[in-house]
C-alpha cells in the first residue's frame, strides 16, 4: 500500500491509476446505495424530541448516511425506522428498527440544503411486521 493510501487525509476511495488500476475501498464494511424510506427520531442537542423522514442514501452492516432538516451533534443518540423493499420481504410490509449514534455530520451549505448524517449502528435491533 503506498504511503498515499495510507495518510489520514486521503479519500475513503482511492481512485485507480496509470500505476495501481484497482480502486481501494477502505471502509472496513461495504457500503449500498439503496435509497431505503426512512424514518429517524431524537433528541436535538437542546432536549428537544425530533422525528424526520428521509431516504437513505446509503447502508451497511455498520452505519448508514442520510440527510435531514434537524441539526444533530455527533454523539447524538437517534432510532432508525428502515422501510425494507417488498422485494426483500415477499411482498409483507417489514421494518427494520435500530438504535444508532452521530458519527459525522456534514453542515449545511446552503439556505434549504439539509444537514448529512453518518450513524453508527448499536447491535441490537428488531422487525416490525405490519398486516
């Protein structure tokens, strides 16, 4: 692995080259761009409770990033309600709930824009399977 690869600085995802003409991912889980409906409840850093729909952007066995209208602190604690596909489920209306916690926050850069949300997972988790 070269010295690039390795700095603190350089991108998740180094980009093949003349060189190397493998892409290195070096997330530890891989990572799904499956745009999942999603709900996600709170607390804002004033105490206040929060709850927000939003799609995720993407998911893994670990986290997952989405935008949303609230301003959370990393270290917020949050629960995720993930609508699962009915492709996934043979047709049955099945959530996915979890518990997670702010790892990342990208501001907003414009009037409007939402704030990006990386979470962590807690393990424990549950179905929620609706008739």
């Amino acid at each position: 692995m070269t010295e690039k690869a390795k700095s603190k600085k350089s991108p998740k995802k180094v980009r093949a080259t003349e060189k190397s003409p493998v892409e290195v991912n070096r997330r530890r889980e891989w990572r799904f761009e499956l745009p999942l409906p999603a709900e996600i409840e709170g607390h804002m850093p004033e105490g206040k409770k929060f709850a927000e729909k939003t799609i995720l952007e993407n998911i893994s066995s670990t986290g997952a990033y989405f935008s949303l209208d609230s301003n959370l602190v990393v270290g917020s604690k949050v629960n995720l309600t993930i609508e699962l596909p009915p492709e996934f489920t043979e047709g049955r209306t099945i959530k996915l709930c979890l518990d997670g916690e702010t790892v990342r926050l990208e501001k907003k850069q414009k009037v409007g824009r939402k704030q990006g949300v990386a979470v962590r997972f807690k393990r424990d988790f549950r179905f929620q399977v609706e008739d």
